[in-house]
C-alpha cells in the first residue's frame, strides 16, 4: 500500500396538510440546464400505423401539425421494471389503467430485459430505467423518442430539465421520462456536529461545509478531536459524484482529451482523505458504511432521501396524527397550518431536545447540486400500444392531479410547481430532521443540477477516475502526471479518438 504521505492542498396544483408516507424503492455551478442554454428538444418526426381502436391526437409546439398516434395491439400495456411496488403504484394513483406487469429482480433485469425484445413471449410497451443504465438505453435502439409519442418540449416545461436531458441520445432525442427523482443532499448527524463543531444548526454548520476544502478541514478536525474513533464520512468514495457534478468543462474539445484543475483537486483531495486516514475507508451502500452512520461514528453523507431511508432508516413526516393517511386527507377539505396545529416554528431548524441531549439527522445543500438515483420509463421499439403508452407517461410523469397525490404520500415527483408548494409547506416540515423541510433544500438543487452535453464521455471518465484513483492510491501508479497521462490515452480509446 502506498505510505500515508501528508500532502498539502488547498460542494402546480396547491398541495397542502398532509404528511408525507414512506415509499421502498430500489434502487457546483449552478449553470442552467434549461433548453434555452442547451437547446435539448424533442424531434418532431412521427410514426404512422394502421389505425385500431386508441387514437390519440396531440400538437407539436414546433411545427403545429396534429400527429396521430395509435395502437396496433389492444390489451393491458406490458411493463416490464424491477420495483415490486410498481402495480401498487398503478392502482393506487391510475386506478382505471390496465398494465401487465412483467417483475424482474434488480441483479438480473437489464439482462433480461434485453432477451425480451426478441423472445416469443411478452414484448415491452414500456420499462423502467434507473441513473446507472438511463445513458446506454437511451443511446440503444430499443427506446423510442418521445415524438414517437406526440411529445413536445412544451409538455415538460414543468419538470425539472435535468431528469430529461440525462435520457437524450446522441441526437438530442429524449427517450424517457422520470416519475420519481432522487436530488441529492448533504445529511449529518445532529450530535456528532454538536461535539465537534459546538452546534448542530443547519444554519451555522452549512458554512462549514460549503466547500471541498471546507470539508476537508471538517474531516481533519473530528478525527484529531476524536482521535480517530469518529470520522466526518465513512468511505472515500462518498465524495466522488457530489464532487463531479460541479465538473462542466467538456473532457473532449475536437478531438483532444481535456484535463483541468478538477481533475487536479480531486485526485489531491481523495490522497489527503486517504493519506491521514480520514474515512473507515468502507463501501458506500455496504453495510459497514450504513452500520457507522447509524451509530454516530461517521458524520455525514451525500444523498437523496430515498438513500436516507435505507441507510440511516429515515422516516418522513412528523408524528401528529399518525394513523391519518394523506388518502384520508386528500379526501376532506384540506386542514391549514393553523387547524394542523403546525405554526412557522415547525419549519425552522430548531430542535426541541435539550442543549446536552442533541439527536437526529439535518439537511443542508451540498457543494454541488446532483442526484444519486431516480426511476425512469422508456416507451420499448417494440411497443404496439403507443397510445395507451403516450397517456399513460403523461398521467404519470405530467398530470398535476395525479402528481400532487404522489407528493402528499412522500414521492419527490417530477413537477417543478408540485415540489416548490410542498418545500413552502409547514406540514411538510420531518421529526427525523428536526422540524426541518426537505424539500426546501432539495428543491433548489433539482432545478440546478447539470447534464452536460457529452454524456458519453463523462460515463467514460467516471469509469476511468475511478480506476486510476485506485491504482494511484495503492502505489501501482506513482505520480499525479503518470495518472493523467494514463487517463488521456485511456479516454482516447473508449472515444475513437487514438
């Protein structure tokens, strides 16, 4: 192993009183990623079929032509996912649409998805995608665009711009829609911010870490402090996507690999973490990783709340009227802060424990503005129910009905106007985070996260980094230049670019 040098170097519809319920899922600058910045549309090619029993008629904001989309087959529309609460889902919010579901367990569903495009079987009208895999099916010849389906950049003014530019091809075509999101955040322990920092509030402990070398100085001081028994995260892979998602210059400029002052920072960064042993250097999602955030060892972590609730049992809401659904409230006239009993002290930070006797878990913005999941459908090539399949994705990804019965139940759904209303929400306000709102914080960093334009290259930079940091970090390669000059002919080869 390479010695532990010190090194020195210098992140709609009004929706209200109702708490939010739990939901299983599996699973920086801040430039605009509007279309007006990276002019990402919808094509406005069409597909024609002989005409059967669903026709459904929609304009392109584009060209003003009424385009026909039909279906071939009648019947259910066969989805095919890994997550075992999709029909639930279905029934519970689309009451009056008929899918077939086709479950595949997560460790083997894109194999078998794949076989499923050529079996005799159930063909896919439509499937589900998470972050990991939304670039090679979007770039796949097995999803169709969205004009495919009468989409046009108009019908997702409303959602938020990352979720559907991450789903474009190498044409700028979009090819999925994203029904619930998983912005990501920075979640720390309330106590161990307490004894090493004097405060647990998010107000005064968000400065502290604002930066990465901010951070950095974060990490030094608990472990001194601690002498080693507490550490400020638990992995040294923690920072890395929060870390690259400020990274917008292109890796490629013509036809030459581009290194900068991040790739720099970065490698330094991680070798200082590594070098005065300032992580347990455990997996990120392992179980070690959750085990020392759960018991106060490790401060904090990068992560949406979906990651929350598996790694520290997160529980939204609050505990006043417990037994009361938001189906329940939904029903009934919608009860105001003041008849919930929730007045603006709900939403500060402040916690209601004693000064010595600190608990719980907060939120504060990370350095940079990303996201570490996310679940996606894609409308498959082999789709004979295009219509179905068209209004099924606007009920679930667009209607504003729909989507504010989502959020009340805990989804962080896909509607710019949905998630500003709950993060203005006193009811929305979490015990688990002190009276804190989630969504106050996590709204402002949906609507700035990034997608670059390459998104092939920095797949592969990802892939590339990470290798290299580890043959770096174990004395395989010994020198930050000979990493560089590794990673340019490494990135060079995956383009086509040598």
């Amino acid at each position: 192993m390479k010695v532990r040098r010190i090194v020195s170097i210098a992140l709609v519809a009004a929706i209200t009183g109702a708490c939010c319920g739990c939901k299983d899922t599996t699973g920086s600058e801040t430039a605009s990623s509007s279309v007006e910045t990276r002019k990402t549309t919808v094509p406005t090619t069409t597909e024609t079929t002989e005409p059967t029993e669903t026709t459904t008629e929609t304009t392109t904001e584009s060209t003003h032509e009424t385009t026909q989309i039909k279906d071939e087959e009648e019947g259910p529309i066969v989805v095919y996912g890994y997550d075992k609460d999709f029909p639930e889902l279905i029934k519970t919010y689309l009451p009056d649409t008929q899918i077939d579901y086709v479950y595949i367990e997560p460790k083997d569903y894109y194999k078998q998805l794949s076989a499923a495009f050529t079996s005799e079987d159930k063909k896919p009208d439509l499937f589900m995608c998470d972050k990991d895999h939304l670039q090679d099916w979007s770039y796949s010849d097995k999803s169709l665009s969205l004009s495919k389906l009468g989409f046009s950049y108009a019908d997702l003014e409303d959602q938020f711009a990352y979720t559907y530019e991450a789903a474009r091809d190498d044409s700028n075509a979009i090819k999925a829609l994203s029904y619930e999101l998983a912005p990501s955040a920075l979640l720390y322990n309330r106590a161990v911010a307490k004894k090493a920092f004097g405060s647990d509030e998010p107000s005064e402990i968000s400065p502290l870490l604002s930066d990465w070398d901010k951070i950095l100085d974060a990490a030094k001081k608990i472990n001194v402090d601690s002498e080693g028994k507490k550490k400020l995260i638990s992995s040294l892979s923690d920072i890395k996507e929060t870390y690259w998602a400020g990274h917008t210059t292109p890796w490629v400029k013509g036809k030459k690999v581009q290194i900068d002052k991040d790739f720099d920072k970065y490698f330094r960064l991680e070798e200082m973490l590594y070098a005065e042993s300032l992580t347990f250097e455990s997996k990120v999602g392992s179980q070690e990783w959750s085990d020392n955030l759960r018991n106060g060892e490790a401060m904090m972590f990068f992560g949406s709340l979906v990651t929350a609730k598996s790694a520290i049992d997160f529980v939204y809401g609050h505990a006043d009227n417990p037994d009361e659904s938001a189906t329940d409230l939904m029903q009934e006239t919608l009860p105001t802060s003041s008849e919930t009993g929730l007045g603006q002290e709900t939403v500060t930070s402040e916690t209601t424990e004693p000064e010595d006797d600190v608990t719980g878990w907060a939120i504060v913005a990370a350095p940079n503005a990303t996201y570490d999941g996310g679940t996606w459908l894609m409308v498959a090539s082999t789709c004979r129910r295009k219509a179905s399949s068209a209004e099924f994705l606007r009920s679930l990804t667009i209607d504003q009905t729909v989507l504010s019965r989502m959020a009340l139940d805990g989804y962080f759904v896909n509607s710019r106007a949905v998630m500003k209303q709950c993060s203005t929400d006193p009811y929305f306000a979490c015990d688990f985070l002190g009276g804190q709102n989630p969504y106050a914080i996590l709204v402002p960093i949906a609507e700035n996260i990034v997608v670059t334009a390459d998104t092939e290259a920095d797949h592969y930079a990802e892939k590339e980094i990470e290798k290299l940091l580890s043959a770096y970090l174990s004395s395989e390669i010994e020198t930050i230049d000979e990493v560089k000059l590794q990673f340019k002919v490494g990135m060079e080869e995956l383009l086509g670019l040598s």
